[in-house]
C-alpha cells in the first residue's frame, strides 16, 4: 500500500489463538513469516468480490461494505469513512472517476466518494441486477427475468426470494441443489446495458441460458465477460460480447467429459481473460488464459493443495494470489487453507512452435497467511492492492468478519 505507516506494535500469533472480542491490528504469521493487518473496524465489513474493482482510480483507496453502508478505507492513512449509509448492493469502484456504483430500491446510483454528491442513474427493469461498469464508466451491465419469472411459492430450494436476499457474504449450504434447479428451469432472460448520463436501458443480448457474472473490460468500454452460469460440468461458461455490435465470442470449448471451467477475470491491460480450469473436474488444476486479440493460450498447472476459489492477478501481470480453500472445495485439498503467492512460469519449448497450441506453465507457489481457523463457507476473495505490495482479504478467523492485508514480501522483524 502506498507508504503504509504501522502505528501497532507487530504481534506474534501463536498456533492456538484464542478468537478475542476484537481482533489484532497486526501481527506476523508464524508459519509463513508474512506481516498481516486488519485494515477494517466494522464487524460485518467486508471487501469486494474478487473481480469487482475495490480501488478508487487513484490507487490510494479501498472501497469495503459495510452492514451499514458502503465504506472507502485510505490505503496510506488506514482512516476510514462511510460514503453511502443504507441498505445497498455495490457494483465497483469507478476505473476514471472517484465514484462509487450500486444499486438500492430498484434504482442503480453513483456517489462521489469526496464530495459526497449522490445521482440516481436510472431505475432498473422489474428483477433487474446491475453487475458492471465499463472502463470509461459510460454504460452498466446486468441482467434481468423476462415474463412471470419464479414463483415466489415455487422457486428451486435454496434460492432467494429477492435480489436484496441474494446478497450474502456466507455461501448458502445447499447451493449445489439451487444451481441445478434454476438451470434446469430455462428462463428468459435479457442482458442489457444503461448509460450512466441518460438513463437509457438497452437490451443487447437474449437467451434461455443463466446469464450471470457479467464483467466489463477494464480498458475496453464495449467489451463485456459474461458466463452461462449453473453447474460447471453441465454448462459452456465462458463468453464475451461486443454492446455496441452484439458480437459473440466463445472462450473456452470442453474437450472432455467433465471438464469444467470459471471463476473469470480480466488482466488489468483488459487483453486477457483468465479462468479457473481442471481437466476432469476436482483432478487436474490449472490456471488458464485467453488473449482477446490473438486467441492465444496458456495453462498453468498446479498442485492439489495449492488450488484456490478465486485468484487474481496484480496489475503488472507478474504475480497472481489465491485465497485456498478447505477439504470441503471441488480440490478436496488436504492442506489448502491458506492465502498463496504464485509466480508463473512458462515451460521451455523445445519442440513445435506452434502460436494453436497452449502454452504449458506452472504456477510457483508461497504461502502468505495461515487460513486454517477461517470458515470457508466465507470465500476470502482475494486482490492485490495497486501497488502490488500486499494481498487483500476477508476473513472470519476471528468470528467476526473483517478485512484484512498481508504483505507479500516476508516481514524482517519477527
């Protein structure tokens, strides 16, 4: 973080800590060596989901929720601010603007996060969800059920019965039953833009497929990532299209039985998506990547334990993260709860340069922070900070959930 001051005195957590009513401000891993701090105060307060933008255009803040509201975090300072007060559901940080997006009553909204001017950009289509801002933040994204929708009385087990509800922190624990039942369903759905100035809704895109996880290009207005979502093995998930053309792209193609593929983001140049990839399911792990302008492929491998719910990439491209998961994940990983550092690494090829194949890798792994007292029915969603310097997080490990930091260089004092 940019010139991060450290007022607390560092801590050594021992193996057995005792959760306490508030958690620690610092301290270093003993297992791993890593300085951690706790960046929130709020119980309840929670970081962004790992492919929505939490960090002002400027590099210097974070934005975080709150049960009260919306929340923007100095990454210099660690002085922190409510900016939204209320019941919401936040969309991302704007890439050009110091604004922050979401949604409340219907209605998709911005807020300065400085001067605290608020405006209502437009009021969304019955069952609309916003999910995106483009890079130049001129257009929203979301989607929305056509026709009558589920029936309040009716819906799949384990599926919300409002937007509003939807919005959890903690996974739901029959989540896998409500997947296969809403995409057994076929509803109509439309993906649709608003323009940030006018107001106007546009449909850009129809289907009976679950359309869910839109997610604009960082750097391209038009270019916006959406999956087909509902079990991994029974769909094709990833897709792009054009809002200005409606031009279709298809990402990945299953080559066998039980492939699955997801959990996508952008680079931060917006010239690569990468996905969570494993061939067959919950045996072979890779981290994969597509470039939008080539077409060109690589995979990297890695090791059972090593495998994450989510990672993420820095801004230069040359570290990604992961937040692990526990034996309950799709890796069923005997020793996976942990935050991890990966440095990429490309095979050497000796053989046919051809630009159709994949690229081979591995990714090397580090262990950042011990997740073993974190219950993963939380997803820790991990991200870089802009300057690269330390990895983001959400955790329960101490009851409670705060937002969290750990450097990823090792700490010098012990």
């Amino acid at each position: 973080m940019v010139g991060m001051r450290f007022a607390a005195v560092f801590l050594l957590l021992p193996a057995a800590f005792a959760p306490a009513a508030e958690p620690p401000e610092s301290w270093i891993d003993p297992d791993t060596g890593h300085r951690v701090i706790r960046l929130t105060k709020e119980p309840g307060s929670a970081s962004l989901y790992f492919n929505q933008n939490g960090y002002t255009a400027d590099g210097k803040h974070l934005i975080y929720t709150t049960p009260a509201g919306i929340s923007v975090l100095n990454l210099e300072t660690r002085q922190s601010r409510q900016v939204v007060e209320g019941r919401i559901r936040m969309i991302d940080a704007g890439r050009k603007h110091p604004r922050v997006y979401y949604t409340r009553d219907g209605a998709a909204w911005w807020t300065d996060i400085h001067t605290g001017e608020s405006r209502k950009i437009a009021q969304l289509p019955q069952r609309g969800g916003i999910s995106t801002v483009n890079a130049d933040e001129t257009l929203l994204a979301g989607t929305y059920i056509e026709g009558a929708g589920l029936d309040y009385n009716q819906r799949p087990a384990g599926a919300p019965a409002t937007a509003s509800q939807a919005h959890s922190l903690d996974q739901p624990r029959n989540k896998g039953q409500m997947m296969e039942d809403r995409l057994a369903a076929r509803l109509p759905m439309a993906m649709y833009t608003v323009h940030v100035e006018t107001g106007e809704v546009k449909v850009v895109h129809r289907a009976t497929d679950w359309l869910n996880h839109l997610l604009f290009s960082p750097t391209r207005p038009n270019l916006l990532m959406f999956c087909h979502e509902g079990p991994w093995h029974k769909v094709d998930r990833l897709w792009t299209i054009d809002t200005a053309t409606g031009k279709i792209t298809k990402i990945h193609s299953r080559t066998m039985a039980m492939e699955i593929w997801g959990h996508e983001f952008w680079s931060a140049d917006g010239k690569t998506i990468w996905y969570d990839l494993q061939t067959p399911r919950g045996e072979s792990f890779w981290l994969a990547s597509y470039d939008v302008d080539t077409g060109r492929r690589s995979w990297y491998h890695l090791q059972r334990d090593e495998w994450s719910i989510h990672f993420n990439i820095s801004r230069d491209g040359r570290l990604f993260c992961g937040d692990g998961g526990d034996p309950g994940q799709v890796a069923r990983a005997r020793d996976g709860q942990w935050i991890y550092l990966f440095r990429p690494e490309l095979l050497p090829n000796r053989g046919i340069d051809d630009p159709s194949f994949i690229q081979p890798g591995v990714l090397r792994a580090q262990r950042l922070v011990n997740m073993s007292k974190h219950n993963y029915r939380l997803e820790p969603n991990v991200s870089f900070t802009p300057d690269q310097k330390w990895v983001v997080f959400r955790s329960n490990m101490f009851g409670d959930t705060y937002v969290f930091a750990v450097e990823v260089e090792r700490a010098q004092t012990q």
